[in-house]
C-alpha cells in the first residue's frame, strides 16, 4: 500500500506484477533477495544478478518523491522537515509496529492481554493527536510523506477495536484517517490486479 501511495502521489508510471507469497515465481526469487514484496526493479537488462532493486515500501516512497513531487510531500523547503520526518517514521515502524502487531493478534500472547497492547499503541496515537491539535497533517498545514508512510499503520490499528476507536477521545486522528481513506487515491492504491502468475500480465499503475 505504501509503495503504490508514493508512486501516484509523483505521477510516476510503473508495471505491477501481482503475486501471492505462497507462490512466488522463480522470476521473482531471483531477484527478491529478501523474498518479501514490495519490490521495486529500475532495471534488469543485464540480467537478474546485476538488477537494481528497491526492496522497502518507504524506499520506493522515496524514490518515487525525490523523482517527482508534485504536491511537495517532502517538504522541500524546508531542510530540516525530511530528517524529522525518517525519524518519526523510524520509530514508529520499529516501536509501534510491534506492539500494534500484539494488539492486533493478542489471543496469541499470553503474557499480556489486549487492553495493555492497546493502551502501548495509544502512546503514539496520544502523539499523533497531538501534532493534529496543532495543523491539519502530521507535519503542517498539508500532506507530507509521513502522513502517508503512517496510513497503512493506523488503518490497523483503528480495525483491531472499531467500536472502541470509534468513541475514543482520539477525534483529530478519526478524521485524519477519514479524509485520507475516502480519497479517490486511497482506492486506487487498494486496487486488486490479477495475479502475474496466472498470465504472466502486468498493469500500468501511475499517471
């Protein structure tokens, strides 16, 4: 989801081949060295081996940015905003991201119970209400890169207890995360293609 955000949000083109991780072509086991999607190849005509591959979704969000950014995602005027930005980022995909996952498959663990995931996830989310008390998005007045590097990871998070999140005092991130998910981009980036594998056809996603 990420990586298909940044490549629309720059207006640049990409072929998608639509794959299931429990049948993963040779073609991409020869070039996924980590053997996990997303990947990006910017080019492989000599040949896997010598192909140059973008193989993390806040990667190939950058690539696709610092190629093009129309709507100045990446704060460009500011030189201090993209530091600030990779950190927050950082951290919350190593730190939230953990306790969210336990949040979310909490009948797994036995050592805690939903309630105090949940209350470890509301640490960040405090944070983020915060940052909105101040301007509309995370970092000012419009969208930024880490609006949209952080989406995929609240969507989940507000999925895990709906009832709950949706009376929670955390009003600034519901409607955060509503004008994002009811924007045509959203749709377009959660759009199924065929899998590759069945045809061996890949689909133009982009401007």
């Amino acid at each position: 989801m990420r990586a298909r955000l940044g490549i629309l949000l720059s207006n640049e083109q990409v072929w998608v081949r639509a794959i299931k991780l429990n049948n993963k072509p040779d073609d991409f086991l020869a070039i996924a060295k980590k053997g996990t999607v997303p990947i990006l190849i910017l080019d492989d005509r000599q040949g896997p081996d010598h192909a140059v591959v973008v193989d993390e979704s806040l990667d190939i969000m950058l690539w696709a940015l610092k190629n093009s950014d129309p709507q100045n995602l990446l704060y460009s005027d500011n030189p201090n905003a993209l530091p600030e930005m990779l950190t927050l980022i950082e951290r919350f995909e190593r730190d939230f991201v953990e306790v969210l996952e336990k949040y979310k498959y909490a009948g797994r663990f036995r050592d805690f119970s939903q309630l105090f995931y949940r209350r470890q996830c509301e640490l960040f989310i405090q944070e983020l209400e915060q940052r909105l008390d101040q301007h509309d998005y995370f970092m000012g007045p419009t969208p930024s890169l880490m609006d949209y590097a952080l989406l995929p990871f609240i969507r989940q998070f507000a999925k895990v207890e709906r009832q709950w999140y949706m009376q929670s005092q955390y009003v600034n991130v519901r409607d955060w995360l509503n004008r994002h998910l009811q924007q045509p981009l959203f749709t377009k980036a959660m759009a199924k293609f065929p899998l590759w594998v069945e045809n061996e056809e890949a689909f133009l996603l982009g401007a």
